[in-house]
C-alpha cells in the first residue's frame, strides 16, 4: 500500500499535486485548513501556524496511513509575505518560519519512523529558493533553509531506503502568486519565462510525481521553471 501526505492540498500546486498522487494509486492525505475538493482525498483540518499543530493530527494521521509500507510526504505549504531585512520584526518571521520550516520538521520527527524503503520526503521549493529578490526577506530565508534540511534529510536517512528532493517551481499559475503579484504586472512575470507563460500546477504535480518514484534523484534540488529569463 502506497501511502501520500501533501500539506497544502486545497489549492494551486497542492491540489494538483494531490489529485496526481491519487490517479497513481496512492492513499492521499491533505492536511491544511481548507478542505481539499476531491472526493478521493481524505481531509484533516490542520493549521501549520500553530506550533501545537502536530498534537491535534496525528492520531488521525497515524490511522489514515494505516499499513501503508511505502510513504510521499510532500510539503507544499508554504507563507509568502512581502517584506525586508531591513523592517521585519521578529514575530512575523517566527510566523513565516513556523509554516515554512519548523511545521516541516514537526511532521518529519513524526514520520520518519513510520516510513518504509521505497518512501519520500518532497518539499516544493522556489526559484528563491537558491537566489533572492528584493522584498520577500522571509520567504527567501525559509525557501533557502528548506534546501538545507532537505540535503541534511538525505545525509540523515543514508541506508534506509528513503530519498528526499526539493523541486523549485518558476512562476505558477496559483492563488498565492496573483495575491501577491498585481494584474496589471503579470505580463511581465510571463515573460519571465523562456516559453513566456506561467507554468500549470499540474506540470509541477507531474514533477514531484516522477521525483517521489525515482531514488537516484536523492538529495537532488530540481529546477521545474521552463527555463527563467536572468534580468
């Protein structure tokens, strides 16, 4: 039994991501506040801001996974905020950072003994992931840590049949992404892209899909953003 774990599964990348996982034969979990409209999946109401989220879910995680031996946890929940080093107090970068990395370690510490071989830990990073622009302070940092427990994550599970990778999406045709870009930019942003577009959320499903069954990508940042123009 193949079990899928995708945090962030209502929406954009994460619904696509799930309703892949389950055309391929997984049992998939959502967790996030919004329930995920596909009948197939099953819903855990989960708040990822709450540093105490772990202790209101597993339960119901521990039997949603029931005998599952092989185990993709993707962490597609991410927080964008626009902000700067300059002006960002400490308590909305806690905030930022609790959803972006320590709830991923939360669920990590929780899973990983649970996982067979075969199993995964995806995380769906950023092309700020491995660079920065000015005015996402937050967002970068947590996007830039992401990769560095993911590379950790793979030193760690050496030997037992687990593999990890982070695919970095370019521009994505999401709800965060036209929250936080206006209308009247997005031209702009298409051509940001060498195929001037903005990318589907289910070109990005289809990559983390083929990175959770292929192992020798293990500790492998993949760059999934239709080749982005350098300005």
């Amino acid at each position: 039994m193949k079990a899928a774990i995708v945090t962030g599964g209502s929406a954009g990348i994460g619904l696509a991501t799930a309703e892949r996982f389950a055309d391929a034969g997984f049992g998939v979990v959502n967790l996030s506040r919004r329930p995920c409209p596909l009948p197939s999946v099953q819903h855990i109401p989960c708040d990822l801001s709450d540093p105490l989220f772990l202790h209101t879910v597993q339960r119901q995680l521990g039997t949603a996974l029931g005998g599952a031996d092989e185990v993709a946890m993707i962490h597609n929940a991410s927080r964008l905020e626009n902000d700067s080093a300059a002006e960002t107090a400490d308590q909305p970068f806690r905030d930022v950072m609790q959803i972006n990395v320590l709830a991923i370690n939360s669920l990590n510490r929780w899973l990983i003994p649970r996982m067979g071989a075969g199993s995964c830990i995806l995380f769906v990073g950023s092309t700020l992931s491995e660079k920065a622009v000015p005015g996402s302070f937050s967002y970068v940092v947590s996007k830039h840590a992401q990769v560095g427990m993911m590379r950790a994550t793979c030193q760690d599970l050496a030997g037992t049949g687990i593999h990890t990778a982070c695919v970095c999406p370019g521009f994505t045709d999401t709800e965060m992404l036209r929250d936080h870009v206006p209308a009247d930019a997005m031209d702009s942003v298409r051509g940001m892209s060498a195929f001037n577009r903005l990318i589907e959320p289910g070109e990005i499903a289809d990559a983390l899909l083929w990175a959770a069954t292929s192992p020798v990508i293990n500790g492998s940042v993949i760059h999934a953003n239709l080749g982005q123009v350098e300005r």
